[in-house]
C-alpha cells in the first residue's frame, strides 16, 4: 500500500494515542506553517490494560485527564498494542488479480482460530525480487475495537485512524535498503515487525520480559534471540533474503540495554543493528523542531497531519446519518412490498391446491422407497467412516504416533484439533502452558525423519497460551 494524501481537509490539531497493557499514552499535537508541534502530552496508568466491563469508566477518566492538561480536542487517531493482534503469512499462487481478494478470504478462514466475522482483517502484500508474491493477514477481534469504542464514546473523542503501533513507528511504505526487523520493548512485552518487498512480514508481541516487585524491569536477551533465529527460520527463502537490518525503536533504559546486549546476535545472523530513539532517526525527521521520541501516538499523529494514509486500518467504517435516513425509508418500502406481495399470494391460492394433491402423490411414491433409501445410506456412512482405514500402510496411525511421540510426557503442551489433508498435510491446535514448551515440542517433531516444513501459524495469549502449526508428512519411511 503507498502512502497517498486523506483529502484535502486535513485537521490543524489532533490528538494521538496510544493504547499498552499498563497506561494510555497520549500527545496533543499541532500542525501549523509546514511543521508540527507538541502542545500537551501524558500518561493514563491502566492497571490492568483496557477492559470491557470498565470501558464507560476508563473513557471518563480519560476525559479528566484531557480537561486536567488542557487538551480541547475531540478528533484523535489510536494505536494499538500487538497484543491485541494475531498474523498470519500465505504464499498467493498465479491468478488472476481478481480472484486474490476470494482466495485470501479463504486462508484466513481456514487460518485463524475465530470466525471471520468476529474478526477485523486487513492484507499487507509482498513481493521478493524473485517474482514471489506473499500476503500477511493482520486480524483483531471485534470485541477489542467495540470496546476502544466505548471508550472514546465516554472520553467525547472521535477516532480518524486505528492502526497497530509499530506498524507506524516502521511503516513499511517507508523502507529503503531491504528488510528490517523492529524490536520495540513496551512495559511488558517486546513487539516484534518485520518489512520487507514493501509489506509486512511478521507482526508479533514476545514476552520476553522479567518483572520483579522490587527489581527493574529487563529483557531476557537469550530468550528474545533465540525467538528472532526461529521466526527468520519460518520465513520463505525469497523474504529471509531480503532482510538485513535490525532497528530498536524507544528512548528508555530497556530499548538502550537491548541495543547493547543484541549486537552479538545480529552478527552471527549477519544482520547491522541501529537505534531509533527521536523523530530525527525515521523519516520525519524536522517536522517537529523538538525532536521528542518517537512514540507510536506521536508518530501517528504527525503522520495524519501530514496526509499520510497507514499501511493498516481497522477503523469500522461509519454508516453516515443520511444513509440511516435511506435505509429507513427503504424498509418501508420492503414492508408494503411484502403486503402487495402476501395480497398476490392469497389471490393466487387454488394454485397451490393442485400442486399440494401432486405432493401428496409423490409422497405415497417415497414411502415405498423410503426403507431401501436408508439401508443404502447406512451402507454409505460405513463405508465413508471406515475408508481410511482400508489403507494398508497405516498412515495415519504413523502421523498420530509421530505427533504423540513429539508432546512432552508431563502434559504441558496439549493438542485439541489434528486436521490431515492430501497429500501429508497435517494441521495441528492446542494449548500449552509456557511458549517454551511449544517451541520444544516443535523441535523434536521436527527430527521426525518423515515431518518437513514445520510451520507455526499463530500462538496466542500467555500461560496458558493457544497454538497452531502445520508440517508436512512425506511418505516412504519404514514399513510405508
């Protein structure tokens, strides 16, 4: 998607936020003569991130906030936690443009774990040098935009922008010189992108953060490397080529100490490592004179004054009041089509008679037929539910051993959906209780001589968290 203008009537103020799992981030910024900046800017602790049963009172208290620091605006744009975001990346095969859209709508049915129309799905395509064309399908639950909607409901704010947060502070639109993978440490959490062919690649949180009550907060740097070698590891060959960069985004002591502690890693992956602390590292460099961080609320903002369109948008859209109007006055209409309609149908009622006495006939002929009909379907379900077992070389008793083989004996890693496809095609659904069990469990399937291109499709929540993977199984081992 290339950044284009949102119109002509761009707003001269506007209020940016920031949503994470402890406190509400938010700037006041200004656009005037070419150049932007801050009027206001403050933190909302939230204890425990926003939550559905508070939204009225979170939404009150952040609009004591913005009359307490003087904030007079109504219109804001918001940047979500990744968190709240699950991804999912699919090769598109050679078709026709028009049939991308219908094929994308069915990899994300099958992909993700919830119903489409509990979800909000956006697309971001890629294309490697070589000519191959990727899609990566961003989702986020209806639930968690209805609820920031209660929210800015109850603060008196009107949303223009919804879009995940370092997803702005990385737009794809803006990459030069290959891929880049962003690391952004957040309170509690470390948010992972990568760009590359113009899209996006990767979007994930890992919780690679140790928080004690007396300690300060601080990055498992072994675990975050190695969750960084096993997600280049997932990529198709063509986009792990493209990616040479490493840029940690954050002004505090937790994205300083990683800057430090992940120059190792990144060389032995052969990847340059930079720092993104103030707007004077991205591509905004001098619209603000100041030069603050580079916050996702404040980078968003700015990007809006500018008539900047996202990479990614989940605003709903808005029904406008002259369209409730219309739509009104057409269910009138439908109701006095449905009059003239049950009219036509009751003048029109000895027709009916003669088709019910032919009905009545064809009836009398089922029932003749009826007990052979079924005794052929129960014939069928047999043979429909014992098929694949007729199948000598016990394939899928060989999946289901190598699966069982691969969970760990304590129980901590459980499966509760197993899907086997042709050919070899396993699809797999879980929970664990830590994602190091995933990770461990995935290795050791993948010394399986049978099992090739272990995938992981989403893992989501935390302790205990929900997982799926897909592999595929390639006959020919012993005894197949």
């Amino acid at each position: 998607m290339v950044s284009k203008s949102v119109g002509k009537h761009r707003p001269a103020t506007l209020l940016g936020i920031h949503v994470d799992e402890t406190r509400l981030q938010a700037v006041w910024v200004r656009r005037r003569n070419g150049t932007c900046h801050v009027q206001k800017a403050f933190d909302m602790p939230l204890e425990h991130g926003l939550r559905a049963d508070q939204a009225e009172a979170q939404g009150r208290a952040l609009r004591q906030h913005l009359e307490k620091a003087g904030v007079r605006q109504s219109r804001c744009v918001v940047s979500l936690p990744l968190g709240w975001t699950s991804t999912m990346t699919v090769p598109i095969p050679d078709l026709p443009e028009s049939d991308v859209a219908s094929f994308l709508d069915l990899e994300a049915e099958r992909g993700f774990l919830f119903a489409q129309e509990s979800l909000s799905i956006q697309a971001s395509r890629v294309r490697t040098p070589g000519g191959e064309r990727f899609a990566t399908l961003v989702s986020v639950s209806r639930n968690h935009l209805d609820m920031l909607e209660r929210v800015l409901q109850a603060a008196r704010l009107r949303a223009l922008s919804i879009v995940p947060g370092l997803a702005v502070q990385q737009s794809p639109d803006s990459e030069t010189g290959g891929g880049i993978i962003a690391l952004a440490p957040r309170d509690r959490a470390v948010d992972l992108q990568i760009t590359a062919g113009g899209g996006l690649v990767v979007l994930r949180s890992l919780d690679v953060i140790d928080q004690h009550e007396e300690e300060p907060a601080r990055i498992d740097v072994a675990r975050l490397s190695r969750e960084l070698r096993v997600t280049l590891g997932q990529l198709p060959d063509g986009l792990r080529a493209m990616v040479h960069r490493v840029k940690i985004i954050g002004a505090d002591d937790l994205a300083e100490s990683l800057s430090r502690e992940l120059e190792g890693t990144c060389e032995l992956l052969g990847l340059s490592c930079e720092s993104v602390r103030t707007l004077g590292d991205t591509p905004l460099k001098g619209v603000i004179p100041e030069n603050p961080p580079a916050t996702p609320a404040l980078m968003l903002a700015v990007q809006t004054l500018r008539g900047v369109t996202p990479h990614l948008e989940f605003l709903p859209p808005r029904v406008s009041p002259w369209r409730q109007v219309t739509e009104k006055i057409r269910s009138r209409r439908l109701a006095w089509g449905a009059a003239a309609l049950a009219a036509l149908v009751l003048g029109g009622g000895g027709l009916f008679l003669q088709q019910q006495w032919q009905l009545s006939s064809l009836q009398r002929q089922w029932d003749t037929m009826e007990p052979r009909v079924e005794s052929l379907g129960e014939v069928q379900a047999r043979i429909k539910q014992f098929r694949s077992w007729y199948d000598e070389s016990y394939r899928s008793l060989r999946i289901l051993r190598g699966l069982t083989e691969a969970f760990p004996e304590t129980g901590v890693v459980t499966a509760k959906t197993i899907a086997i496809r042709e050919p070899g095609e396993v699809t797999c659904t879980g929970e664990a209780g830590y994602r190091e069990a995933v990770l461990e469990m995935l290795e050791q399937l993948s010394r399986a001589s049978e099992v090739r291109q272990v995938k992981v499709d989403q893992i989501l929540g935390r302790d205990p968290l929900q997982f799926s993977f897909n592999f595929q199984w390639e006959t020919g081992g012993a005894g197949e």
